[in-house]
C-alpha cells in the first residue's frame, strides 16, 4: 500500500485519467447457481496520466477546484470521460490455487495470472443541477447490491458491508435511501421500510410487515427477480481468524516495484524522501529505510541517505525480479497523437504575430485541446498588425501548472514578455514541470534564455527542432508549419511534432538527464 501512495498514482492529472479499482472481492452467481470471484476495474479512455510533485504542491494553493473543475468543463464542452469496465474472474473451485489470498483487499490478482475481461463501459456525460443534493448527499454503500452478484468472505468487506450503512444512517438520517440522487432508478421500493425521522414518501396500505394475513407485499421469489444469498457450503472449523496468506506482506510490494518505469521508480524514492524530512521521530525514518530494503535495496539506500537514515548493506528478502501488466502508467499510454480536452496557454503581449498565434491556436482546436490566451491585460491584447485579441486571463490570474503545454508565438511582443517576471518564470517552471514547450521566429530566442540549458536544443534558420519535448522553429518553409493528417513521433512539422510532445504527455527525459535539478522553479 505504501508503495502505491507514494507512486505518482497518489497525485492524479484528472479525475479523468485515473483507473478505478473495486479493491474488495466480490462474487458473481451465475443462473447455473456456479460462484466465481470477482474483481471490478474501470480504466480510463484518456490513459492514466499523473502531475508531478512540485506542481501538484502549488496547483493545492493555486485552485483547489481544479480537479472538480477539469471533470466539470469536459463534460460541458461535451467530451465526455470514458472508462472501459472490466472483470477479474476466478471460478470458486480455484481460488486457493494462487500464492495470496484473492479475499485479501491488499492483493491484486496479477494480469498475467487473471486477465482483465473487458465487458462495458462507464460514461459520465451530465453535470449535476444542484452540488449538495445530488454530490454531498450520495450514500455509497458496499453491502446495496444486484442479483447475481454476492459478498465474498473479504475481511474488508465484511467490515465495511456494516460500516457503510451504519455512516450513511449517521450523516443522512435513517431514510437516506429515499433521497432522490438515493433511490433506485427502479420506481418500486421496499413496501416495509416505513416510519424513522425525515420520510420522503407516503405508503399506502396497512401493511409492514412479512408474513401477514392478507398475504400482501409478499417478497419476490429468485425466480421473478428477487435476492437471494448464495448457498456455500462450509466444512472445517469456523473461527475469527485469517488465513497464513494475509501474512505475507512484501512480494506484491516488489512486484509493484519492479513493474514501474525507472522515472516512475525515481518519484517513488523522491516522495519518501520528501515525506520522512517531514518526520522527527527518528526511529520512524530509520525503521522505514530498513523496512523498504526488503522491496528494494537500491530504493532504501536512496531514501536512507536522504532522511538520515540506517543505510543497508543486504537485501532481508531477495528480490524475484518478477513484474506485471497494469502496474505501471505507461502501460495505457496510447500510441496515437491525442490531446482532447488538454489544456494549451498562449502566451502573447502587444506586439505578437497573429498568423502564428492563429494557426496554433486552430490546429490544437481541431485536435479537441482547450486552448487559453494568457496575455498581459484582459481588456485586450494588440497584434503586431495591428489587431486586437482578448485574453481569457492575464498572468497575475494564472501560473503554467494550471495547464499541460504552452506556445509563444513570434513577434516582437517578446521584448514584452522578457520584462514580465511570471511570463519568464511561466517558461522555466513548464520546463522543470517536464510539460511540452513551443515558440517560432522571435520567440525561440525568449525561450531559449528562460531555460538557459546547453544541453537543450533550438532551431535555426529554416529549421524546425525538438529537444527534450521544446519544439522551435525559426524562418521554417510553410509546409513545415501545416498541420498532417497522421501525426506521429517521425513527424517532421512544427505543429505536428508539438501535437506529439502534447499526447506524450510529459518529457520524463530531461528528469532522467537531471536538467530538472538545474531549474529552479
């Protein structure tokens, strides 16, 4: 668990880039009367994508909205957030034949050893009319389920099968069931649920109860729809006690490990670091150095010298080096070129190039980004031709972590931005936020001294280039600065290749070369 919050999964780009897992195991009758176990997976259309430390710190003080908002405006603009739904099935007569405890809410079930079967799809495609009724006033509760599907003996489960009715009972009163977000899309309702504070319907009849003379309300049988509890058979002795599997605690936490990415493995070690300079307890920082040595020897030698403390000389656990599919993000980033609902700043002040400003603007539009002029006053910003642009916000409303890439276009607007101290630190802190930068003609000279990084590459006269995800160009012919129509890493053009930085999502390599440490942000 340990390792998965401190993994770049604990710090989400969206609410739309984030798998969700059902975390208990659940069961699955079938009509033959046949169990099997089950697992519920939702993976996002967009990828699993993170923020990155630094940026998720400031984005906290910045706009603490900003996820609920990022939800809120795709819906809007009608780019609605996907998620496949899947399945992992283990048949009952199976579920002792693997190395953990599939009941065991700490554990996944390996891809390799149960795929993933995906069967539908979730779509949220409305915001709500009113926040509190229909956001504040939800009531999740594991133990609400269907026929067809069954509780498992999960001990995590079973505890929240009573905890989450017993909060529900507590935060909304006894008849929170009948709140209208609550209530089944169904119209028909228990008939004997009755009395209780706050009751939002009236039934009719005298009867509440079952069995009763009048043989009203009776339940409904299996057979016409109604519940009924699987009947497992038991043998053994029953006690309040877990299997030797719940034991085991480390194998999973290696393998998570060892399937992440080295930029992945690095974040991990770097939020450790952060997390432990936090703490003064020395014993806390030493026993977990010494702790994360059975996951990784390297990782706790990292995280030791950082903290302060007890570095180890021998692994306590040798590592098997196995890995698995899923775990690491990388694994669901797409191979084609897509941006939708990526937020794009345009950066401009008096004096900009509106044909370059233009066709940037147009060609992300086309690729569905949400693309925002950040100028330096809203009431109105003037081309070097002399037209005038209004701004959707000015600097002092707005910082780059607020957004996935940023263009400037050409122009003499530049002798602006170089005197405008956000514009300069915008620039640098994309760059140490690893996020896809762009400039043509003037521009990449005021790009170029706000990275100031030998080892970062410009383009020429005529050229058009790309280093470490900054894509330049300088006096390129006009068929380098046209949009394709199959974008990809080979791609040659100005747009096309800035396009492809945007889908990449991050350039996790000037990390990895540790240019990032020589940018303060």
């Amino acid at each position: 668990m340990q390792q998965w919050v401190m993994s770049d999964r604990a710090i989400p780009r969206s609410y739309r880039m984030m798998q969700g897992f059902g975390v208990n195991t659940y069961c699955l009758v079938n009509d033959k009367g046949q169990r099997h176990f089950v697992k519920f997976h939702f993976t996002p259309e967009l990828g699993v994508h993170s923020l990155v430390w630094d940026e998720a710190l400031k984005i906290a003080g910045q706009d603490p909205d900003f996820h609920r908002k990022d939800l809120m405006d795709a819906i809007e603009a009608g780019h609605y957030p996907r998620w496949k739904f899947g399945i992992q099935v283990i048949p009952e007569e199976k579920k002792d034949n693997f190395e953990f405890d599939i009941q065991d809410a700490t554990k996944i079930w390996p891809e390799e050893l149960v795929p993933i079967q995906y069967i539908g799809q979730l779509e949220l495609n409305r915001n709500v009319d009113e926040y509190f009724p229909q956001t504040e006033q939800v009531a999740f509760c594991t133990s609400h389920i269907v026929p067809g599907i069954d509780f498992s003996d999960d001990p995590l489960l079973v505890g929240r099968n009573f905890s989450y009715f017993d909060t529900q009972i507590s935060r909304l009163g006894p008849n929170w069931q009948e709140l209208p977000i609550n209530r089944p899309v169904c119209p028909y309702m228990s008939l004997v649920n009755r009395d209780g504070q706050m009751r939002h319907r009236i039934t009719k009849g005298k009867v509440n109860y079952w069995p009763n003379r009048f043989d009203a309300n009776p339940p409904s049988s299996p057979a016409h729809g109604g519940f009924a509890t699987y009947p497992e058979k038991q043998r053994g002795v029953k006690a309040r006690a877990l299997s030797d599997k719940f034991s085991e605690h480390f194998n999973q936490a290696q393998l998570f490990y060892n399937s992440l990415s080295p930029i992945e493995k690095l974040h991990v070690s770097k939020a450790f670091s952060f997390e432990l300079d936090h703490c003064d307890e020395e014993i806390v920082y030493k026993r977990l150095s010494e702790r994360l040595a059975v996951v990784d020897l390297q990782l706790a030698k990292t995280v030791a010298k950082n903290v302060g403390g007890n570095t180890p000389t021998k692994a306590p656990k040798e590592n098997d080096g196995k890995t698995s599919k899923g775990l690491s993000q990388f694994d669901y980033l797409s191979d084609t070129a897509q941006i939708t609902t990526r937020r794009v700043a345009i950066l401009i002040a008096d004096g900009f190039d509106l044909n370059s400003y233009g066709d940037m603007k147009s060609a992300l539009q086309q690729q569905n980004a949400f693309v925002f002029t950040i100028g330096s006053q809203r009431q109105g910003v003037t081309s070097g031709s002399g037209e005038k642009v209004i701004p959707d916000h000015h600097f002092p409303g707005m910082r780059s972590t607020l957004f996935d890439a940023t263009f400037v276009p050409g122009g003499k607007h530049v002798d602006v931005l170089a005197k405008n101290g956000i514009a300069k630190h915008w620039i640098a802190e994309s760059f140490a936020h690893l996020k896809p930068i762009a400039g043509v003609n003037e521009a990449v000279d005021f790009i170029r001294k706000q990275i100031n990084l030998d080892a970062v590459k410009y383009a020429s006269d005529g050229q058009v280039k790309e280093s470490y995800g900054v894509v330049t160009a300088h006096g390129a012919p006009a068929q380098l600065l046209q949009v394709s129509s199959n974008i990809g890493s080979e791609s040659k053009g100005f747009i096309d290749q800035f396009i492809w930085q945007i889908s990449r999502h991050r350039n996790w390599q000037r990390e990895l070369d540790g240019l990032v440490d020589e940018i303060a942000a």
